[in-house]
C-alpha cells in the first residue's frame, strides 16, 4: 500500500502588500500638476484627463488719455480811460483758467500793463485805408490761484478809451491753454473771424470781435460773453465775444458777425482754441484668447517696482479689458492667465509706461 507523501508548503505574497504596491503604480501615472478638466465631442461628461491649461497670447497695453470737458463758469466786461479794471467772473476757482479781452482806441504802441501772473496771448491793430489806427484788441489768460483777486487792472501810459472783458473756463490746460490764435482785419459792416487749425481735440473756440464805430454781436453760432461800446460819440467803437465747442482737430469754421446797423467801418476778429486739461492716463489691454476653451475665465495683475496694485477677473469672451487710474511716467508690467477653478495657464506680460 503506498504511503502519501506530504509537501512542504511554501508562502505565497502577502495580499495587502500586493495591494499597496498596486497604489503606488496607479499614483505614478496619474496626471501631472498641469491636469484639468476638458470638454470634447466624445468625452461630455468632462472626465479628468491629462491636458495643460492654455494661456492667452499677445497681450498688448495701449495707453488712452481722456481729456476735460470745457465749460464756461462766468464772465464780465467793463470800460475805462487809460485803465480798464475787470472784475473776476462769480463761481471761479483755483485751476480755472481765465481770458480777457483789453481793448483800446488807436494804435498798438502804446505801452499795455497786464496785473501779475496775466500772459499776453496776441495784440492786434486794425487801421484805416491811410494807415491811421483804429482800434487795437489785445488778449491775455490767467491760472486761477487760491485767493484769487477779486478784480484784475490794465493800465496803458495814454488816456485814451478802453473797453473789455474777462471769461472764465474749466476744464482748460493751466500748463498751455492757447491751442492756436488767429486774427482777421477788413473794413464792411460784417466781420468775418478767422479759421484756427487746432492739433489738440475738444477745445473751446472764443471769438473776440472790435469795430469802429459799431458793436457787433458775437458771432453767429456761438454763446455771447459780453458786448458793448466805449462811449455815444461818433469816434466810439464796440467790442463783443462768444464761445462754441469743437470736438474735432484741424482748420475751424469762419463765423460771421453783421452790423445791426448795416454801417461799414474797420473791424477786426481774433480767434483763440483752448485746449482742454488731460485727465489720467488709463491702459487698454488687449489679447488673444486661450486655446482651451473649457477654462473659466482670466485673472490679472497691475505690478510697479514688484509690487501688485491691482487684481481683477474677467470672463471667458472677454479679451478687451480697461485700466484706469495710472500716473504718467511710471512703469506697469501686466500679467494675464487662465484659470478654471484652482487650474491656472501660464502668464502673458507686458509693460506699459503712459505719458500723456
């Protein structure tokens, strides 16, 4: 009878190691750090699979400077005899800009004293067919300060009749007011202002006019400021001003002033273009959008000297973004990615230093 013979057994692999081992191969091919969720075609449910987040390409920043809408705050006019005070128009503030009109009879070359802190824009002469000197208009501009004088005098070393007045404006530059100036003379009963070409968009054009003999009205389409003549003699003459907007740049319309007593007589138009106060610089940033069209939408940042100003956000469509509130002449570096949920894309940067 055979006996059986007993086999040693031998130890097989213990299971939970088996398991932990398996663990470890799964976390090895998981996806990287770069993984997200992704929609296609074929995959609806937006499983998670390996793919990277995609950042938006060709940022660019342009910088945009807004201007002051010019408004005018007040006037007044005034008449004298070798001096012509002019009182400061109500409501005028610190920043404000102020321009006068001093006219007088007769020629130019009589010394003309401006009070302090007044600039001479232009002075101009309208004479008769023998050269004789009819009447002489001058302008000036003025930055309203603190405490501004309640009046300003023009004194001429003669005694000779003085007409004119002063408007105040907002919203002007204070560092360069006069965009360009022009003169026109003639001798009729209508006088015709002369075409300025402005370089600067939304100025405020101011038409001063002075006729012998005559007061004008302002010319037509503008707002009066002021009329009014130097005396009732036969030897007196009138002046007047307006003003009207204009939006565009380049050569401005000419305007006309008739007499409303159709008399001919030597007049002359000056023209003035104020130009407005730039306002802060702003940056329009623009870019390509992200390839990958599942993310949620954009993040970025405004950093000077490596320091972060501003965080914002923006959606998914969105490639146009404005930043408002810069200074010229400092340096901003932007920054721009893509993100969905805690996934984020690659930066797109650029710099931008305004001056406007």
């Amino acid at each position: 009878m055979s006996r059986c013979r007993t086999v040693p057994s031998r130890s097989l692999p213990a299971l939970p190691a088996l398991l932990a081992l398996l663990a470890l191969l799964a976390l090895l091919v998981l996806p990287t750090a770069a993984a997200a969720f992704r929609a296609t075609t074929t995959n609806p449910a937006n499983s998670l699979a390996a793919d990277r987040l995609q950042p938006p390409s060709g940022l660019t920043a342009t910088q945009s400077c807004s201007t002051a809408t010019i408004v005018h705050v007040g006037s007044s006019s005034s008449t004298g005899l070798g001096t012509l005070v002019l009182q400061t128009p109500p409501g005028t503030d610190p920043g404000d800009v102020l321009v006068a009109q001093v006219s007088n009879k007769g020629g130019g070359t009589s010394l003309l004293t401006p009070p302090a802190g007044w600039t001479s824009i232009r002075r101009d002469t309208v004479h008769r067919p023998d050269a004789v000197p009819q009447v002489t208009s001058a302008l000036f501009w003025r930055a309203a300060v603190a405490g501004e004088p309640s009046s300003a005098t023009f004194t001429l070393n003669a005694s000779v009749e003085m007409v004119g007045g002063i408007a105040t404006y907002r919203g002007v530059s204070t560092a360069d007011p006069v965009d360009a100036s022009q003169v026109r003379t003639g001798t009729s009963a209508t006088a015709t202002t002369p075409s300025v070409t402005t370089t600067t968009a939304a100025t405020m054009l101011v038409d001063f006019t002075a006729k012998w003999q005559d007061d004008l009205p302002a010319p037509t389409g503008t707002q009066q400021r002021w009329r009014l003549t130097s005396g009732g003699s036969t030897a007196h003459y009138g002046v007047s001003a307006g003003d009207v907007a204009f939006a565009g740049t380049g050569a401005t319309p000419t305007r006309t002033a008739a007499s409303p007593t159709s008399s001919s007589s030597e007049w002359l138009a000056q023209t003035i273009a104020l130009r407005p106060d730039p306002q802060q610089p702003s940056a329009v940033l623009t870019w390509t959008a992200t390839p990958s069209s599942w993310a949620t939408g954009y993040r970025g940042e405004r950093v000077v000297a490596g320091t972060v100003q501003a965080i914002s956000s923006a959606p998914m469509g969105t490639t146009t973004v404005t930043d408002t509130g810069l200074v010229d002449g400092t340096t901003y570096t932007y920054r721009v990615w893509a993100y969905r949920g805690s996934w984020v894309s690659e930066d797109a940067t650029t710099t931008l230093t305004p001056s406007c």
